[in-house]
C-alpha cells in the first residue's frame, strides 16, 4: 500500500515557505505522494437561502496545479495528485493542458483526480452547469484521454468540441485518471472509466461492498478490475496505535493507496502538521518494517 500526505489547505495555503517544508517533510519521511484538494471559490454562509457545505468563503485553497508547479522544483520523488479537481466547472482543453506541463516539469509524477463537485455556487460563478457536471465528467475523461496521447484531436461531443486541435507538448506517458464520489452511478463510472477511486469512507468496514461493485461494471466494460487503485483518506487523531492500526485495516480491504491527512485536530501551525506526518510515518515503518 503506498501512503501519501494530504496538503492542509487551510492552514497553509498562501505560505510559499511553508508548503516547502510540509512537502518536503512529506518526501523525506518516505510518503510517495501529496495529494492536494479543488476548490476555486467559496459561497458565503449568510446568502439569501442559506450555504450548508463543509467549505465557504473563508476557507482558503490552493490551486492544485500551481502547487504541483510550486513543488516540482524542490522536489524529487514525490509524486502529485489532484484529490480531487472538480472537473465539469472547468474548461476541459485547460485542465488537459495543465496536468500536461504538471506532468512534464515534474518529469512524469502526476495522478490527476476528478470528481463532479457539490457546491452549485462555484459553478454559477464559473459558468457552467451544475445540473449535467456527472454527464459531462464521462465525456471530459474520454476527450483528456485522447488530448494527452493524440497529436491533433477532432472532437465533437454534446459538452466539448476540438476542431482538429491538440496539445504541445504532451506528457510522456499517459497521466492516470482517478475519480472521487460514493453515489452508486459514481462507482459503475469508475468501474467503465477509471484507473483508481478516492472512497469517501471513514470506516474499513464499508470498504468491500464498494468495490465489489466497481469491479462488476469493469468486468461488464471489459477491463481488468485489478487495474484500478482504491485510495481512502486516513484522519489522524493523534492517537499513534489507532492510527497504524486503521491503516493496516485499510490495507486488509484492498487499499492499494492511502492519504494521510492532518488536518483539523487543532493543528494550526505548519511545524504541528510535520510533526503529525513524521510521527505516523515513523510508527508505521516500524511496525511494517521485516525483521531482520
């Protein structure tokens, strides 16, 4: 299983030293990845009829793509995910032209994650339609595909279309697609169009039913199930041996990848999240480490 770290977003967004750090923590320590979350704007909890959502106009993001660009030159090893972009609320041939040039300043170490969204604000803001973002999402992953590995795409979809158009330069080697969601139509998707899944899970247990399922529409679509990556998200609660201990139950359910978040648990400072990412890390390579 290949455990990654999750950007803090809203502790260290806006702080150019302070990412570094965290991210090269992330890379010293060992972690393989780092993976970042999506959100352009945020609605404003008071608005006429109200904002539920767990994100608001408070709560600073950090583009994923400037980040990754950020981080590429003080960097190595680490690899970079997208966690997830909300794709349908932006325009398809610039997302494919910025996980191009992510994936080449950063010499191939990109995953890009998408998912279609809940906040129907940021959509109205950014001038697309809420209400067919999972009908576009297919035709974006399809038209992606073909712009990261076709010299010149023709292209004429019900959302997009491309007149003889293509991308330069394109990624060396084709950038994996992920996909976030838990809705059963997003777990057939998955299963027919996807090369991993960010369940949003707390608990191991719920784990096996869900995949069962994605595996089913793969098999149905012709692919080969064991080609898609399940990635969860582990919160750690600073708690050392609940912590190592929900991994290995993740690991035991067919998590092939795992995030490592920090966030929340009254950490604030950039020193506190190192602390949290190095402290697992630790914990876990000792416990995982063969014996000699």
């Amino acid at each position: 299983m290949r455990i990654g770290v999750v950007f803090p977003h809203a502790d260290l967004s806006g702080e150019p030293i302070a990412i570094r750090a965290h991210a090269q923590a992330a890379e010293d320590a060992g972690y393989t990845h780092y993976l970042a979350y999506d959100h352009v704007l945020g609605a404003q909890r008071d608005r006429p009829g109200g904002f539920t959502g767990p994100y608001d106009s408070d709560t600073p993001f950090t583009d994923p793509f400037v980040l990754f660009s950020h981080l590429a030159g003080f960097t190595s090893r680490l690899e970079f995910v997208t966690g997830v972009i909300v794709l349908p609320q932006r325009q398809t041939a610039l997302v494919a032209k910025q996980a191009a040039d992510v994936a080449l300043l950063s010499n191939g170490r990109l995953g890009l994650g998408v998912g279609i969204g809940w906040n129907a604000v940021e959509y109205e803001a950014l001038g697309q339609d809420f209400h067919t973002r999972g009908r576009r999402l297919e035709e974006q992953v399809i038209l992606l595909r073909r712009l990261f590995t076709e010299q010149v795409v023709d292209f004429e979809g019900r959302f997009d279309r491309i007149p003889l158009a293509g991308l330069a330069p394109r990624p060396r080697a084709p950038i994996p697609i992920w996909m976030g969601g838990h809705a059963d139509t997003v777990l057939d998707r998955v299963g027919r169009l996807a090369d991993g899944w960010f369940p949003l899970l707390r608990d191991p247990s719920d784990l096996p039913e869900r995949v069962e399922r994605i595996h089913a529409a793969a098999v149905a679509a012709g692919r080969d199930p064991a080609t898609i990556g399940i990635g969860p998200t582990l919160r750690l609660t600073g708690d050392l041996s609940f912590d190592v201990a929900r991994a290995w139950a993740w690991q035991q359910v067919g998590a092939t990848h795992l995030n490592v978040s920090s966030i929340g648990a009254e950490r604030r400072m950039p020193a506190d999240h190192i602390d949290a990412l190095e402290d697992f890390k630790e914990r876990w390579d000792q416990e995982t480490r063969s014996p000699a």
